[in-house]
C-alpha cells in the first residue's frame, strides 16, 4: 500500500528540507512525497531541484506560478497524490 505525504510550500525552504531529511529515515518504503509550491519567492524551486534526483523515496513537485492561496494549494497536493492514504 502507498502512502502519499502532502506537503504545501511557501517560502520556508528550512522547514521543508529538514521535514524532508526526517521523512527520509522512515523504514516503510513504499511513499511519495507531493510537494505543491504557491509561488516561493525563496530558494524553494532550486534547492527542490537540487534534492530530488538523490533523495530516497520520489517526489513529485509541483510549483504555482501566482499564489493561489492555501486552500488551493493543498488541494493540489490531494489531485497529485496516487497512494492509498494521504498524509498531510
């Protein structure tokens, strides 16, 4: 079974690359990591693109062009998941 763990964005790159490194130590395998972006003005699009090809479980990443607010963007997080449960 997949579980799909949620995450919403914006400008907090530190925080998301420390939950990221805790998620990694998980012992479960079989997760994915949805990541929807609501148009970081920080570091988040490149430092995202630096991480995803060595980290351990696959992210798929998402970035809004304009902020669409919070509601919206965690919806998105919901459309891209695939897994059984959604963790948020």
């Amino acid at each position: 079974m997949k579980c799909s763990i949620c995450i919403t964005q914006y400008n907090r790159i530190d925080y998301l690359l420390k939950s990221l490194s805790i998620i990694e130590k998980q012992t479960y395998n079989n997760i994915e990591i949805i990541i929807s972006d609501n148009a970081s003005t920080d570091e988040t699009y490149s430092k995202l693109n630096q991480l995803i090809p060595e980290y351990r479980f696959p992210i798929v990443y998402f970035r809004f062009e304009t902020n669409q607010g919070f509601d919206r963007n965690l919806r998105k997080t919901l459309e891209l998941a695939t897994g059984e449960y959604c963790f948020i």
